[in-house]
C-alpha cells in the first residue's frame, strides 16, 4: 500500500512566489529557481494552485485549458523543467485539479453558447422559472448563482464567479474528459493532485429554491460524489499507483471525509475540511467578525482526529493557504511574539496524526496585509464583499475592518524574500508586498539559528524519525483547558505528549512530567520548567 504518512507538502501560490522574468507576476521559473531552498526546508512535494490557461478572473482557479500554460506564468517546457529538478531534488509534484467548473473562457463553454449540444450538456443550463433564475441559490463568492444566457434563453448555474461555469458530472463525456486530464498530467511526471471544491460535484436531480441557506444542502457531499470520485481515480490511473491525492471539501462533515480517505474506497489519500477555521465566524458567517473561540477550535480538531482515526479516515493538517487569512495574525500575536506564535502553530498541528501543507510564508511567521485601500485588493470575492458590505449598512471603515480580518488577500502577498525591496520581484509587484519585509524574509531567517524555518525543519525531520508522529495514535489531553491545547500520541511504546499555549499569559502544565524529556521547545531554555511561556510549544517523550 502506497505509504505517504511520513510526507509534509509545501503550498505555492506562484503568482506571489518568485517573479524570475520582473514584470511583477510570479511564474513557473521563479518557482524552478528556488527549489533549493524548498529542498532545504524538507518537504517531499510542492502542492502548486493552478497556472493553466485561464482569463485569471480568480487566479487561475477559472481554467480555460487543462492542457495548456498561462503565458503570464510561462510555457510547457518551464512546467518540464520544474518537474524535472523538482525530482531530482527528491521532491514530487501535486497539481491542482479545478474540476467543479471551467472558465466561461474554455473552448468547451463557448461551443457551448455558439450552440453546440454536445458540449452544451457539459454544463448546467435550466430554464428560469417565473421568468427568474432557476433557483436562489448563493453563489459563493456573493450574489445569485444562475446567469442568464440569452443563446439559449437559459441559465447556466455557477457556484463561484459568473465566469465559473460548474460542469455536469452526470454526463459520462464530462467525466472521461477530466480523467484525461490528470492522465495527462501523470504522464508528464506529475505525482500528486489537489482537486478543487471536489466535494461540489454532485448536483441534485432537481433544482429547488433553498429556503433555509443559501442552497448548498443540496449539493454539497452530493449522492454521487463518491462513485464518480472512484471512477475518476480509476479511469485516470490515480488507483494503485503511489500518487497523492487531497480534496477540497467545502461544508462537508467528518463522516463523509472518512469515507473520501478510507484507503479500501480508493477515492482519495486525504481531505482537507474548513471547520476549525470558522471559529471566528460570528453566527457561522463568513463576512460576520469575533474573537475566536479557543475551546471551539480545540474541540473541532479534537473531533476530527478522533473521528477520523476510528473510521480510518486521514486528515489534511493546515492553518493556512491562499484563501485564508494568515493563522498567525488570526489567532496569536503576530508583533511582540510573531516568532514564538508562528512555531507553536506549526508544532500543534504538525505533530498531530494526518499529513501537514506548509503555505509559502508561513515557515517564515508572514502576517496578514491588512490593506485599507480597495484597489489595493486584488481578489474578486474582497471586491463583491466590499461593496455588498456597504449595501448592508456597514461604512466604509467596518468594511476594511471586516476585511482585513478576512479577505484572501491577505495571504496572497508577494514571498518576502530579503529586506531589500522584499527580493520578490524588481517590477511592481501585482499585489503589494508587506511592509515587515525588512524584517520578515528568508534572507534573515536562514541566517538565525532559532528561526522560524529551522523549526519548521526540526518538525519536519520528527515526523520522519518517530513513527509515534507519523502513525501514532491520538488522544485528547487537557480537554477543558482555557489556554493550553495538548494532546497525547503513541505508537508501539512510544509516547509523545504535546503541550501549546495559545496565549500570553504563563501558566502551569497540569500534569505530571516525571518520566518524560522535552525533545521540542519553541524557547531557549537551560532549565526544565513545567510551565508554558507565552505562546509556548513543547514536546515530550517518555523515555
Ligand atoms: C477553492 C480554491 C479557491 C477558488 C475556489 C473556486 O476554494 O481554493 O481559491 O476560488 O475553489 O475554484
């Protein structure tokens, strides 16, 4: 059985990566370039969002061609060599798979609208109803999730931007030609795949108005999902062929993941789910800001690991990518204690049992942007939301304040490479860098021994050398714990005990550590002590 619980993968975003030709995007070379330094890390495959031919209405999750390189990121032969150094370094490629819609761009929908039948059904076209879209359904980056096509005096349905059109599954041909896609793609030496929103693609055999949501009930983890996602693996070679594979899950619950992840389903290697980066979430809106809850946040990831660990089911572990706000300036302090907060955030998930995703930045402690100017946003969803915001009463100021909390921009700024300028590019930049760029880059971090990045090496190297990290079993510690997260795990006769203090306040470790030695610790310390520092990790192992 393809054994992968010792892996850690790395997230680009390469727009925001590294702009190797300056005209201020970040492309497929820039990522070539800096291989090395993701060697260094010790990751074993880059996940990279997609670059393929796309109008980049949502940076490129809006695919016009599967087959083909956005020329703003560079050319088939670029995507080659990435590959080809990428492996010689030992790391594997995971491609990111959009596959719940096209771009209206892709030659499939404008063949669609000039007429075709064939490829009209690859979409989902109804009829309005009462002279209105079919149903009322939200799209999810705002606004109703039907356009109306005045070529076929229909609808086509899109769950995401108007340029988003979702694809039918039910169609056979549809489903023959995405597998060929990822055939493609294995065929080129492409290891690994991310598939997108995946959990969306089971649409329900009627269309109904949702008056209780915003219509993602029905479908969302859809009665089909799964034999069309066995099916895709299968047709496509993913099945018995050592390639890592993470779905997207939006909404979904743990039963469902657990099913996704059982390896004797063959669906998928992992899921990655959203729940515990919803505590901050005032009412479950997105849009709507709190404090976060602490003992939520524990308690969803307590559920999942447990609950996935019992039914065989394997957890993506993340805080952050490109569509969240960074972990760090969400939940801990990311000014006075942005190093110590930035390494007990890695260890409290990176010790837990599933496979952890490193964001590009976050092995550095990057923040959050925090823009406060609209056309400094970038992002499709912050511009509908800025103005949606506004229409419901917010001012302008609450608007920017909701924003900064949650724009996906946040985390889309460019790489910080070095103090001078940032190193990303020599242009201007497509979205502007952070101004701690002086202070936060790789340049500084290589050069500090207690780094960030050296901690993230350190964990990295521990999920390869104990197998309590990588296979261990999970158990909750300290359930009810105002401040500290902890968790147990063992394997064999090994046991690991881990304890994080989400806050700033010092406080007592309530257990008895006799028996254990502290092999981790975020703070340099001469002396055992039994209490936790602000915003401090340590790990122990009983010996
Ligand atoms: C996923 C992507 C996100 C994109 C959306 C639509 O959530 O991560 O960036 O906007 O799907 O494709």
């Amino acid at each position: 059985m393809f054994d992968f619980k010792n892996k850690v993968v790395y997230q680009i975003y390469p727009k925001s990566f590294y702009d190797s030709n300056n005209d201020g995007l970040g492309d497929i070379k820039g990522m070539t370039e800096k291989l090395d330094y993701i060697k260094e890390l010790g990751v074993d495959y880059i996940w990279s969002t997609p670059f393929f031919k796309s109008p980049q209405n949502d940076n490129g999750y809006d695919v016009a061609d599967y087959y083909s390189i956005d020329p703003s990121y560079g050319t088939m032969e670029d995507v080659e060599e990435l590959i080809e150094e990428a492996d010689k370094r030992g790391i594997a490629l995971m491609f990111d798979m959009v596959f719940n819609h096209t771009s209206t761009e892709h030659e499939w929908f404008k063949k669609a609208l000039a007429g075709d039948e064939y490829y009209k059904d690859f979409y989902i076209f109804k009829d309005p109803v009462d002279g209105k879209a079919p149903t009322n359904w939200v799209s999810k980056f705002g606004g109703n999730a039907w356009e109306y096509s005045k070529e076929w005096g229909q609808y086509y349905l899109h769950l995401f931007d108007v340029t988003q059109a979702d694809l039918n599954w039910e169609n056979p041909n549809v489903r023959k030609a995405l597998a060929d896609v990822v055939k493609f793609w294995i065929d080129k030496g492409v290891k690994g795949f991310r598939f997108d929103v995946v959990n969306l693609i089971s649409k329900p055999d009627t269309f109904e108005n949702d008056y209780e949501g915003d219509g993602r009930r029905f479908y969302t983890d859809g009665k089909k999902v799964n034999q069309y996602l066995k099916e895709l693996c299968k047709e496509s070679g993913i099945t018995g062929n050592d390639i890592l594979t993470v779905g997207e899950m939006s909404s979904t619950t743990l039963e469902n993941c657990a099913i996704y992840s059982d390896p004797r389903e063959e669906e998928l290697s992992m899921c990655f789910n959203f729940h515990h980066l919803k505590v901050d979430y005032k009412n479950n809106q997105k849009w709507e800001v709190m404090p976060y809850d602490f003992q939520m946040l524990k308690d969803l990831y307590n559920e999942w690991q447990l609950g996935m660990q019992e039914r065989n089911g394997w957890n993506a572990l993340f805080w952050n990518n490109h569509d969240q706000p960074r972990a760090l300036s969400r939940f801990c302090n990311d000014t006075t204690y942005r190093s110590e907060s930035a390494k007990m955030l890695g260890a409290c998930i990176h010790l837990m049992q599933g496979t952890p995703y490193i964001y590009q930045g976050e092995e550095i402690g990057m923040t959050n942007a925090g823009f406060r100017q609209i056309d400094k946003y970038k992002d499709v969803e912050s511009h509908n939301y800025f103005k949606i915001l506004q229409e419901s009463g917010k001012t302008e100021e609450e608007a920017y304040d909701i924003l900064n909390e949650r724009s996906r921009d946040n985390a889309r700024t460019p790489m910080q490479w070095n103090g001078n300028e940032g190193g990303f590019t020599s242009a201007n930049p497509w979205i502007d860098m952070i101004d701690n760029y002086k202070e936060v880059n790789v340049e500084n971090e290589l050069k500090s021994e207690d780094s960030v990045f050296s901690f993230y090496q350190e964990l990295i190297k521990l999920r390869k050398e104990y197998k309590v990290v990588s296979e261990g079993l999970y158990e909750v510690m300290l359930e009810k714990h105002p401040q500290i997260f902890a968790y147990k795990r063992s394997y064999d006769t090994q046991e690991m005990l881990v304890f994080n203090n989400f806050f700033e306040k010092t406080v007592e470790i309530p257990y008895n550590l006799e028996g254990y030695k502290c092999i981790l610790n975020n703070y340099n310390e001469t002396t055992e002590s039994s209490s936790l520092k602000p915003f401090q990790t340590k790990t122990y192992i009983k010996i």
